[in-house]
C-alpha cells in the first residue's frame, strides 16, 4: 500500500531498498526505518519535536504514567475491527509499538515528520514488526483507499488527507485533550486556564464525509516526583507559552498532584 513520495507510485519494498517504477529510490535505515520525506515536503530544516521533547517524552510514557490511554486505544482498534493502521505523528513510538497486540493484531505503520522521533522508535522497538516511517501527514505515501485506520494522538490533523487514505468504511482515532487535561499544572503556568474543547474537531470531519461513531473520556491521576514533572513539562507545549519564571517555579515541586484527561473520538468514512 505504500507509494513514492515523488512521484506518487507504487513502491517495491525489498530489505534493503524500496524502489518505484520512476526509479526513486529509499534506502532502509541500519536502525529499521525509512526516510519518504522529500525536502521540498518540509517547512523547516529540522520539523516536528525536538530531541528533548522526545526523550522527555519516551521516559515519562515509559513510566506508565499514561498506560490508561494507551489501553483505551488498544481497545478503540480492536471495536474498529482493524487490520492496518497508521499512527500519524507517532513520535518515539511508545504507544503505537503495542497496537499489534491489539485485538484481531493489525500491521502497522508509525509515522512521524521529525526524523529523531522515529530513530528512536525504530531503535527501540524494532522487534515489533512495525513499518517505521519519517514522512508527512500532509501527503501520506499511502495508496487511495488502503487503510483500514488511522490513529491521531495529539497531532495535527489533515482530515481531507485521511480521507483519501482510508478504504471506505475506515476510520479515524483522534486523542485529544479533554476539557480538564491537566488542569493543576496548567494553573501552575497560566494566570487563567481554558478548558480545552475536543469537540470542535466533529464539525470539519463531518464536513470531510466522516461520522462520528464513538466517543470515550479517560482519566489518569497523577502524583509526580521533580523528575516526572520535569519530563512531562518538557513534553506538553504548555510551557512555551508560560512565562519563564512561572515554569522555574513550578520545576521546584518535588511532589505534583494532577489529573490527565483524554477525549477519543472514532470516526468513520
């Protein structure tokens, strides 16, 4: 189901070397991956998360800290009764390395725009039988109506992309902050906190041809020690838009009590 990057045909994956009818041509990485980034793809020379975030990231969710969520996507995938999916902006791979083990075990395919991201999946979970990928969600190297679903955790959403990708009747798994996700930190960074809205994702799906067919809250409370605090400070956006004496303050806590809250909403086309 995978095609060229360049010239949007079917790719011939071999070991070592995938390859095109046009003759492009996609070295398979010593750690696993593959790189389908084209240059003229990228809005920067480095997108996507940086190496911090990433390894604040892959401590903390190796902490357990959110298995709740991660169960709760298993869960989703297998009520999909999917067979391929696709993790869109997958980051260092620590959720999307347990969907095979979802029910009806599906082949996946964990992509993500930042190259560091996915060297570290690759690296770490290469024995999961898992297509790494480095390329954009904004022109995914999917055939027209080959998956059977695509998850989006916490990343951007090309709803019209998505759509295109998808067989019919397949569908799409968004996570997102619900209304109170980690509202005691956030309170801790900002003079006012908002209430985050997943819903205002429905309408622009619903425009796109989808319908809305699940929806899922899930809660995981928290009590963080300085080091887990700091991880997860590291990974949110939240603090790029504090002020930088609110983040030093709140990095002196060396016992942090919050409530992370998820919205899964499944979509179908």
């Amino acid at each position: 189901m995978l095609i060229c990057p360049l010239c949007r045909q079917m790719l011939d994956c071999q070991p070592k070397v995938w390859r095109c009818a046009a003759g492009h041509c996609f070295d398979v990485a010593r750690d696993g991956y593959v790189n389908l980034l084209p240059v003229q793809h990228k809005h920067s020379t480095d997108p996507g998360d940086s190496a911090e975030s990433l390894a604040a990231r892959r401590a903390f969710l190796e902490a357990g800290h959110y298995a709740p969520l991660r169960d709760a996507v298993l869960a989703q995938i297998g009520a999909a009764g999917a067979r391929s999916v696709l993790d869109l902006g997958c980051g260092e791979g620590w959720y999307t390395q347990a969907f095979p083990q979802a029910p009806g075990a599906p082949a996946v395919i964990g992509l993500d725009i930042a190259k560091p991201g996915i060297q570290l999946a690759a690296r770490r979970h290469r024995s999961a039988g898992i297509t790494w990928l480095v390329a954009s969600g904004a022109a995914l190297p999917v055939a027209d109506g080959t998956l059977d679903l695509i998850t989006c955790l916490f990343t951007q959403l090309h709803v019209a992309e998505m759509h295109r990708a998808l067989r019919p009747g397949g569908q799409v798994l968004v996570v997102t902050p619900a209304p109170t996700h980690l509202w005691s930190l956030r309170a801790g960074l900002f003079d006012e906190v908002r209430a985050h809205e997943p819903d205002k994702f429905v309408d622009g799906f619903i425009a796109a041809g989808f319908t809305l067919l699940a929806q899922q809250q899930v809660e995981a409370s928290l009590r963080l020690d300085n080091t887990a605090l700091r991880q997860l400070l590291a990974m949110t956006p939240y603090v790029w838009k504090a002020r930088p004496e609110r983040r030093a303050a709140l990095e002196q806590q060396t016992d942090f009590e919050t409530t992370a809250a998820f919205a899964l909403l499944r979509f179908g086309r």
